[in-house]
C-alpha cells in the first residue's frame, strides 16, 4: 500500500477500437493521425465517443478491463498499489481520435473518484517524426513539472499498458531514470511486469553548460550535425537525420534550463536579431525567472527569423499601432503576468534590432 500515489499511463484509442465492427476499425485507421477532421469525420467521431463512454460507465470492472487496454493497466496498479490518494496524468497523441479516447478514459477514471489531468504536445503524431522528437521535448517538460513537486512522499509510476509503441518506447526510457516504477500488463496477463528506477546520477548544469547553445538550437529546431556535437555526452543525444535531444538528454535539459538561461543573456541563435545595450542593462536587473523568459523568447525569435518557425503564444510578436516607442516599430510578449514585460524592436533590412526591454504600452 502506498499513501500518494503519481500514475503516468499512456493512452492509446483502445476505448475506441475495442470491440467496433470492421467498417469503425477501417475508418478509425484511417483518421489516426488528423488533428483536424471534416465536419462528417468529426460528427461520426463525436457520436462514437458518446457511445463508447456510456458502455463503459454502465459496465462493470471485469468488461472495461476488456474494453480498454489503458483501464486495464491503472486497474492492475491499483490492485497492486492500493494507493490512498491518486494523481492520474493521461499522455495521448496531438490528434483527434487520441484526445477523444484520452476524454474517455478520463471520464471513468473521474467517476472512481480520481484527479485526472491529460497531457500532450502539439506534434506529438507518429508520422511526422521531426515534429514528434520536438513534442517528446515539451512533453518531458510537462511531465517533470508534475513530477519533481510531486517526488517527496509520492510514489511515481509509468504505466505503459496502453498507448502507442512509439510513445511507449520514449517514456519506459525517461521513466527509468525518473519514475520509481514503469508498469506493463500484457495482453491476457493478469500480472505487472515491473522496471525499477535506474540507479544513475544525471548530469548537472556544470556539466551542460558548455552546450547550453546546443540544446537551445535543438529545442528550437535548429539543424545540428555531428561535428557541432563533439564533446558533448552521448547518452544525452540521438543522432537520426541529425542530432536530437535522447529521452536522458530532454531530461537533463528540463533540469538545468532554468539555471542556464537565468545567469546572463545569452547569445542570439540568429545573426539576424541584435541585441542593444539597453537590452543587456535591463535584463541585469531582472530576477531569474524573468531572464529565462527573455532567453528563451529571444531563441523562439530567432527561430522565427531564419527558419520561419510560429512563435509561441506567449511570445506574441506584432507591430505597433503608431509610433508610440521610436525607433521600435514591434513588440515581442516577454511575460503576460503582473507588469507585463515587452521587447520593443525595429527592422533593419533582414535583421531585427531588439532596442529596450519595458512593461506593455
């Protein structure tokens, strides 16, 4: 028995397939990677979600263990675990189909009376896998985010029963390093096969430090190759079409960013964004929180000037209505909370001129 327990389960559409006839199966195949479906697809979906979640809230234990392999596997935890308070955390994929299941369970899981939080990363799909390295980099930051308050006193699990081997295979790799357990239940078993917690010390930011740009340009999708890698740890990198982050590596980085991105102002990725001194004084006089959102809104800018790549949300970039601040023509969104942080900038030619940091106007 354990008091608080953290349940990681990956969450395939096993809700969805269990059980359908073969003309859903066939369609079901066929939209498994869209996250947006026509209007005939997505009102054909919605009534079969609704269908499928009413079976399983009518049915009992014995038939949703039956119908959902992700119910299966949190019903095997539990037995095993018998936890007194629960924390469920659904991963699914960026697409339709996925977050449809992902709804479902999470509805049978709220009616047995547990806290239920999906979670996902906008490109986590299989078939697209620069997009999906990129979403498993977004998604350990997630994960650790729940993980590292919830580590004292609470017992951490993968559940890796359900789900899509592709995810699967990412997440027995960070959970061997970050979880107390990763969990599978394989098909017609009635017993956990158990992975205990690697005994490994991961690296610190004394050890990162040296490629702190070279993690900055993989988060923001930069091409690295081989040579701009040497040196750096091997376990914390994968090289497919290119370096990537390895789970160890999205890890680390998740760890240490903070520390590396709040010491000073950082370099820009782009020889296309100069940075004033005006720029420099202010962030000095930051605390470290806000720095790391300076850092990493002058990488997301960069990126968005030499590889076209969308901003983030919360980096909104826009031109300014006037001439309120000259010689700066645009704002870029720092921080939204309490006295909104802005850069304020200018074009010259094919650079941008990152003049002052002030509140919003």
């Amino acid at each position: 028995m354990t008091e608080h327990l953290l349940l990681l389960s990956t969450c395939g559409t096993s809700a969805l397939t269990n059980g359908a006839d073969p003309d859903t199966l066939n369609w079901l195949k066929d939209i498994a990677n869209k996250n947006q479906l026509s209007d005939a697809d997505a009102k054909r979906l919605n009534k079969h979600v609704a269908e499928r979640r009413e079976r399983l809230l009518q049915a009992n234990p014995a038939e949703r263990r039956r119908l959902s392999a992700e119910l299966n596997g949190v019903a095997a935890v539990l037995d095993r675990w018998k936890p007194r308070r629960i924390q469920h955390l659904l991963v699914h994929t960026d697409t339709a189909s996925g977050k449809a299941a992902a709804d479902i369970v999470a509805a049978i899981l709220e009616k047995d009376g547990g806290q239920v939080q999906p979670l996902t990363a906008p490109g986590l799909q299989t078939d697209d896998f620069p997009s999906f390295r990129e979403a498993l980099a977004d998604l350990t930051v997630e994960i650790e985010q729940w993980i590292g308050p919830s580590q004292q006193g609470w017992t951490t699990i993968f559940n890796l029963t359900g789900g899509f081997k592709s995810v699967n295979a990412y997440l027995q790799a960070l959970g061997m390093v970050r979880a107390d357990r990763c969990v599978f239940l394989f098909e017609g078993a009635s017993t956990l096969m158990e992975i205990p917690r690697l005994p490994v010390k991961l690296a610190e930011a004394d050890e990162v430090r040296p490629y702190t740009k070279l993690f900055r340009q993989l988060k923001h999708g930069y091409s690295v190759d081989e040579a701009a890698a040497i040196g750096a740890p091997d376990s914390l990198l994968l090289a497919v079409d290119g370096q990537g982050p390895s789970a160890l590596g999205n890890v680390v980085w998740s760890r240490v960013r903070k520390t590396l991105l709040g010491e000073k102002l950082l370099a820009p990725l782009s020889s296309k964004l100069v940075v004033k001194d005006a720029v420099r004084k202010a962030f000095k006089d930051l605390p470290e929180n806000r720095r790391v959102q300076v850092n990493e809104a002058l990488d997301a800018l960069s990126a968005y000037l030499d590889l076209g790549r969308e901003l983030p949300r919360s980096n909104t970039f826009k031109k300014l209505q006037g001439n309120p601040r000259p010689p700066a023509t645009h704002e870029l969104y720092l921080w939204s909370d309490g006295s909104a942080g802005r850069l304020y900038g200018h074009y010259d030619g094919a650079n941008f001129i990152a003049d002052s940091i002030d509140h919003h106007l």
